[in-house]
C-alpha cells in the first residue's frame, strides 16, 4: 500500500490519513448462539431526551431471550459507543401482546431500508445461512429507520434466497429458537471478518454466471438521481473526462440490479462519486483501480475507507468540491468542478495538465446558484440556513474563489450580529436577576413589549426564564410543559397557547404566564401553538419555533399556527415578539 499521501488528493487530508491508513480486517472467528424460545422484537424508537441524560435517538429491538434480556441487534461502530441507527437494548412487551411461531429461524439481522446502508452492513449476518446451505430454515428479520423496500427482494433473489424463506417481524414474536449468527461488519468500528464478504462473492458469482457484457473502465453516474436531499450540479464535466479515457458511463439507477452488479464485477477501473455509489466496490474485482470523488470538504465518510480495504481496492479519493454556498454530503446543492485537487490528480495520473476554471463557467455557476436557491426556497431548509452567519458564508466564497484559506484573526460572526451578542453578554455577565436580561434586551428591541418564557424538564422541574429568540432547553432533555407572558404584563389578556402530547393532543389553552403541559404526569410535548390577542394583536405577533432530535429546528410560524411532530418530543423552543408586518426583531 502506497503511503496515503500519494493516494488522498483532499483539503481535509488530515482528517480522512488516519481512517485511511487503518487496518479494519479481523481474524476473530464469528460464534454462533442458539436462543431457545427467543423472541424477535420490531424495533422502537425512543426520541432523543426520553429518558435522563439521553441527548440521542435510540433504537431498542432484536433478539432477546424469554425473559427479554437482550441478546442481538445492530452494532454499527464498538460496543462503548454504539453508534446512529443502532439496536443494543431489548424492550418488555406483556405476554398476550407476543405472537407465537412454533419453529427454528435464523435472525437475518437489524436492517435497514438506504440501498447503501443495506449494501454496506445490511448482510452482516448472512454470512451463516449461506455457508450452510443444507438449512432450510426461514431468516426473521426486523426493520429500522427506512422500513422494508422492495429492493429488498432484488438482493435475496441475486444471493439464491428463495422468498418463502423470510419473515419481517413487525409484532413481537416468540419462537421455538432463534439461532443468531454474530455479525461480520461493524461499519464504524472498522471491523470486519473474512465472512463478510461472503455474500457479495455470492451475489457476483450468481449474477454473472447467467452471462452478459461489461466494461473495462466503468464511470457510475448519479447525475439522474434524485432522492430529494441532495443533487449535485456539473458531473457532467467528469463523465466527459472520463469517457475520454475511456470510461463507459453508467447510470445505475436506470438498470435493474443484476445488470447493475454484471457491469461493476466486470470492471477494472471504476470511477464515481463518494457515497452510496462508492459502496459498489464491494461487487468489484479484487484490486480493482477505484477513484473516489469527494463533493464536500464537511464530513469524512469512515465506512468507505473499511470498503476499500475489504474490497482490496487500489484507491484515489479527489476533492472535487467547489461549495461556495451551504451544502453538506447528504442535504443541499453541491458543486463539483476542477479543483487544484483535480487538478493534482490529472497530472499524476494520466500525465495531463488540467487548465479548467469551473468558476469562470458562467452557465455553471449560474444552473449551481439557481438550483440552490430552489433548494434554499423550501421552508422545511429555511430553519437550516437562518443559522448561518454571513461570514461563514464569505468564508466559503473567499476559499473557493481564491483558493487560498480565509484569513485567521477575523471575526468568526458578522458584525452586526456580534455587537448585538456581546453587548447581551455584557450586560447579562453576572445575569442572576430577570433585571439584566430584560435590560440587555430592551437595549436592542427599543423599550417595546419583551416575550418570556422558561421550559419544564421532566422529573428536573423548570429552567431559566428566556427571553426573545434564545433558546429555552437543556442538553436534549425532553419538555413536559411551558410558560408564556409579556412583559411587561399587558392591561388585558394578550397570550394564550397549548400544547401538544401524542394520545392526548392538543391539551387545554392556557394564558398569560399559566402553566401548559401535563405537569407531574410527566408526559413529554411534541408541538406548541401561540397566540396575541386583544389590542396588542394589531400591533405585534408571535414568531416561534422548536426542537427536536429527529427533525432539528422547525421553520418559524406566526399566526397562532400549530408546529408538532410525533417523531421525537420538543427538546428546546424559541420566541420573538415581532411588529406586524416585519420579520426582524433585532435592529
């Protein structure tokens, strides 16, 4: 293996060198455990703040044994820290809610229904029914996140699985035995095992003994894709270059997924963006030469380095990102063009010198900028982009465009923004007293009405009073009720709001600082609606938002609109007094 420097063409090379250089593989052997009247659980979600100190979503689920101590489900990175998406913990269910299958089964696995997580880790533990092929035993199954999809059936028809053989569990089941296979791959974790492999050697062996033709040199295309979160604005650039060099391009999506399997295990070279895409290699040839073109500087993908090796592919990953507006990996419009990456890249690899300037391309620019600001234009991304700062925004500009890094010792927020921030910060240093945060903010909002409100954390009780557009919330801790009031106190009723709990919806209205919410029950709220009313309801209105762990930050309403979602229980809320009319409350 070439040292890293010679393979990672990335701004962030810092952060990919150590996952890079990695060594993933495993001589563990892999266990097999039989569970005698095991129970396959469906998975459940439990939001982020359910419960003390649970500042993430979890998934509870798998197997367990009679008496529901938990025995298997999904590891995605170590056992300490298990990672997004998976299920480490059982959960009761009462003995008349269970259904009862009186046969063996082999627990297929937690899956999940992302073709490239399924690709990635989905067939952890087929491994074993594969390999024991003389077991005509049925595989359960239960499903996280995404749900059962009708690719499903593609794989288990390319790995010879005939489809009476598979249960998706979606009631708590008790068998007469469940045999759990351990799993071959955590994807985090950098582990995997020779095992791991044994389903992807089936699927390619299955699928390309039926015949048909490929291409030496393979360029996967996602340039017709289209999942809604995120698009990516001149491929069309690389697809040229690389059917320059003799690349054919190949557009998965626009094939079944046997054709798509023939022609990446007949490929020498591959070329394709990092992402799902990428996880394709696992069909490929040992050795194959696998260019990687990474569009944000944002995020390292870890499992992707574990493929690689698993694959035993010869690697280049080349920063291809020209972001110069808000975009992440998985959310937004990015821009790929001729960086001085690329740039490096083509020298080194075919002896070219790439004159390329994206950026002067004004009809890429243009389409980029245009299908941003569609993109910005949604209300479910409006809350996402109201957290950025201008500077960070020069930031981006200044790098791309320069091609030099932003200048150290400038002001990390605009202007504006920070003296409104620091001359808060100063008058509230040594804020004990409501007095400072009322002075500080009447400071900024011109002596006019202030809205205040504290939070309840359940079995904690209530935090800080807040007051216009700060945070009410603490560290991702469910809230079980609010209070709401003007100061100061209006000469006649002016607020009145509810709240929102699933099972009980929209609990009784209350007013004018009263209490909303289930109080000692202790049942967390999923969605708030505020109201002005009277007088001052011509003059001013209320803008508000909120929190929770699925969803992040809601858009802002007004209007005594309702914002709930039965995903995850509100961690944290804010509120603006607004004049009518206007959006700002800061001046």
């Amino acid at each position: 293996m070439e040292d890293s420097a010679k393979r990672l063409y990335v701004k962030n090379y810092d952060e990919w060198k150590p996952y890079c250089e990695r060594k993933c593989f495993s001589d563990r052997p892999l266990d097999v455990k039989t569970v005698e009247g095991g129970i396959v659980l469906p998975t459940l979600l439990v939001p982020a703040g359910s419960r003390p100190g649970q500042t993430a979503d979890k998934y509870l689920g798998g197997v367990c044994d009679g008496n529901f101590r938990f025995v298997a489900g999904l590891l995605r990175d170590a056992p300490e820290h298990p990672g997004t998406m998976s299920v480490t913990e059982s959960y009761h269910v009462d003995e008349g809610e269970l259904e009862h299958m009186d046969e063996t089964v082999i627990f297929g696995g937690v899956i999940l229904g992302h073709f490239g997580h399924f690709m990635l880790e989905g067939m952890s533990r087929f491994w074993y029914f594969l390999q024991r092929k003389d077991l005509r035993l049925k595989i359960a199954f239960t499903t996280a996140i995404w749900n059962r999809r009708a690719w499903f059936d593609d794989f288990f028809e390319a790995l010879g699985i005939d489809g009476d053989r598979l249960i998706y569990v979606e009631r708590p089941t008790r068998f007469a035995s469940v045999i759990v296979p351990d799993e071959s791959v955590h994807s985090w974790g950098g582990f995997f095992t020779k095992e791991y492999l044994i389903p992807y050697e089936a699927i390619k062996q299955n699928v390309c003994s039926r015949g048909g033709s490929g291409s030496s040199k393979v360029y996967l295309s996602r340039r017709s894709y289209d999942n809604g979160l995120v698009s990516c604005c001149n491929e069309e650039y690389f697809e040229e270059f690389f059917k320059s060099k003799g690349y054919f391009v190949f557009e998965p999506e626009k094939y079944t997924f046997a054709e798509q399997i023939n022609v990446v295990a007949r490929a020498d070279e591959i070329a394709c963006t990092m992402g799902t895409l990428a996880h394709f290699a696992l069909f490929a040839k040992r050795g194959v030469k696998l260019t990687l073109l990474v569009r944000t500087h944002d995020s390292v993908i870890v499992p992707q380095c574990l493929v690689n090796e698993a694959a035993g592919a010869d690697w280049r990953m080349v920063d291809v990102s020209m972001n110069f507006l808000y975009g992440q990996r998985d959310l937004g419009v990015l821009l790929m063009g001729a960086t001085t990456y690329w740039k490096k890249f083509v020298a080194d690899m075919f002896g070219d010198v790439c004159g390329d300037d994206t950026l002067a391309d004004g009809r890429v620019v243009r389409d980029y900028i245009s299908r941003w600001c569609e993109w910005a234009a949604k209300e479910k991304n409006l809350d996402i982009l109201d957290e950025k700062d201008f500077v960070s925004l020069l930031a981006r500009f200044y790098e791309e465009f320069t091609g030099k890094d932003f200048p150290s010792g400038l002001p990390s927020r605009s202007p504006s923004r920070a003296c409104a921030e620091e001359e808060i910060a100063s008058l509230m240093w040594d804020a004990s007293e409501a007095e400072n945060h009322i002075k500080a903010l009447e400071s900024l909002t011109k002596g006019r009405p202030l809205i205040a409100y504290d939070a309840h954390i359940m079995g904690k009780g209530w935090l800080p009073v807040c007051y216009e557009g700060q945070e009410a919330g603490k560290d991702g801790e469910a809230i079980d009720a609010i209070r709401v009031r003007l100061i100061p106190a209006a000469d006649e009723p002016a607020l009145c709001y509810e709240v929102y709990a699933p099972g009980a919806g929209w609990m009784p209205e209350r007013r004018d600082g009263e209490a909303a919410g289930a109080g000692k029950k202790g049942r967390p709220i999923f969605g708030i609606t505020i109201q002005i009313e009277g007088a001052l309801s011509e003059k001013y209105d209320v803008s508000y938002r909120i929190f929770n762990a699925v969803n992040g930050w809601s858009p802002e309403v007004r209007g005594g609109k309702g914002i709930s979602s039965d995903d995850a229980p509100v961690t944290a809320l804010s509120m603006r007094l607004i004049e009518v009319g206007r959006y700002d409350v800061l001046e």
